[in-house]
C-alpha cells in the first residue's frame, strides 16, 4: 500500500483557541480541531504538524504549547500519525534570544522522548517587506544552518497580495543559507484569479528553481482560486492546472511536496 504523507497539518486543542493570532470568535474554526478530527476526513497515514501562527509572546509560552501539544497528538494511537513538526522560531530576535528558544524547544522534545521537530515556520506574507529584508531573518538563518543540522524552513509568502517582488526577496534568503531546505508553502500563494500564468511569478519560480535545496509545496490553492462548484468545474475554469503543470516542470516531481487542500487554514 501506498504509504500518504500530508506535509502540512494544522491541530490544536479548545484550551490553545486563544492563542491563535488569526481566530475570530465567529470563524468556523473556532473549535477544537484534532488529530482523531482530521483523521475522520483524511485517509494520510502520516502527517506533518505546522506551526498555527499563534501570537508571539515574550517569553515564546504559547509557541513551546503548541509544540507541547503537538508531541502529544504525536503520542496519540490512530490511522493518521504526526511524524514530523514544523515549529515556530523567532526569527526576527537576536541571536542570543532564538538560541536560548532553540533550547527550550530541545528541552521540550527532550522530555517527551521524541525528537521529531524537523524544521521552522516564521510567517512573512501579508507584513511589510521590511520583514522578509530584516537583517535578523538573515543572519538567523545562517545561525539555524548550524544550530539545527538537516533543517527545514518554510517560507509562507504571498504573491497575489504582496506582489511578486516577495520572490526576490525569497531568492535572498535562500541564498543566504544553502544548507537549510526550503519549502515554499502553497505555491507562494500565486495569483489564481487571472487567466493565465504570470511571466513575472514564472520567473521568479525559475530563478528560486536553481537552487536545489528549494522546494514547492503543493497545498492551500483553492483559497486562491476565484472560481465556485466542483472540484472538477474549479480545475477547469482556473488556471490552477496550468500553475501545477509549470512548477512540474521546473522543479520536477521529487521538489514538489503534497499537503491536502484544505482552504480555510494559514
């Protein structure tokens, strides 16, 4: 049997609804939603855990819960098993400050005997693009390389909103830091309302293509696409398709990472 790995799984517990930065009190979403929830929908046997984008707070307490509850989902007997987490880092603090989190990441891993933290998540769409050009993002980068060997980091970005300068500023930070594998999440959030492809969007994809230590995650898209009805009707009216068949080719299949299409999540 085909073993199915969703790489990008959000989970929390009703206790953690306050934590979250983007939850609104009427949102759909405002309740628990668990790993025995996510396994009644989803027929993975594998998941990747990603950080929620909770609020940051000065001594990191909601992001080191988060991680916390995610090793207890990991824990938990079931269809789908949490085999990986992508946690939230500071990116943005001093060195001195992320080391001392890396730390208290290590320690938390440590004393629920599973070290399966694989990787950092900080946020850059819909900011100013000062963020993505912070010299801390840089140079933390570089400190990540060493620190947490075999690292991944996901770069939420958002072309249609942002404008598709946000692939330049990308290119920066993969070039800043060559051993960390990066992972685009939901293809740089392209525009799906127009009819075609961008030329621009094509080119900075090709450019972030050339360095084999980027890759493209699958995922998020129909937040994207204007288009209403089936799946079926949505495939055929957007230009969904076309996206997909362009970064197949660029990046080739062995760069290009699957998470379910969920819509409603960050």
């Amino acid at each position: 049997m085909t073993l199915v790995v969703d790489a990008h799984v959000h989970l929390w517990t009703a206790s953690r609804l306050q934590h979250l930065r983007w939850l609104t009190s009427d949102s759909s979403l405002n309740k628990a939603c668990t790993l025995a929830d996510y396994a009644k929908e989803f027929p993975a046997q594998v998941a990747v855990f990603v950080e929620c984008d909770v609020f940051e707070c000065k001594d990191d307490s909601y992001a080191l819960a988060e991680i916390e509850e995610a090793l207890a989902f990991a824990k938990e007997e079931g269809p789908t098993k949490v085999g990986a987490i992508v946690a939230w880092a500071p990116m943005l603090a001093s060195q001195a400050e992320l080391a001392a989190y890396l730390d208290k990441v290590d320690a938390t891993t440590h004393r629920a005997g599973l070290a399966i933290v694989r990787g950092f998540r900080y946020l850059l769409q819909q900011k100013p693009r000062s963020i993505s050009q912070h010299p801390h993002l840089r140079s933390n980068l570089v400190f990540l390389e060493r620190r947490w060997p075999k690292c991944v980091f996901e770069l939420g970005i958002d072309v249609h909103r942002d404008g598709v300068q946000v692939l330049d500023d990308a290119l920066v930070l993969v070039q800043t830091a060559p051993g960390i594998s990066f992972v685009i999440d939901h293809l740089a959030k392209a525009d799906l309302t127009q009819a075609s492809i961008s030329e621009a969007y094509k080119q900075g994809m090709k450019a972030l293509s050339k360095f084999p230590n980027v890759h493209v995650k699958i995922s998020g898209c129909l937040t994207e696409v204007e288009v209403s009805g089936s799946f079926e009707e949505v495939l055929e009216q957007s230009p969904l398709v076309a996206h997909l068949s362009f970064l197949l080719k660029t990046f080739g299949s062995s760069r290009l990472i699957w998470a379910t299409p969920r819509s409603t999540l960050v």
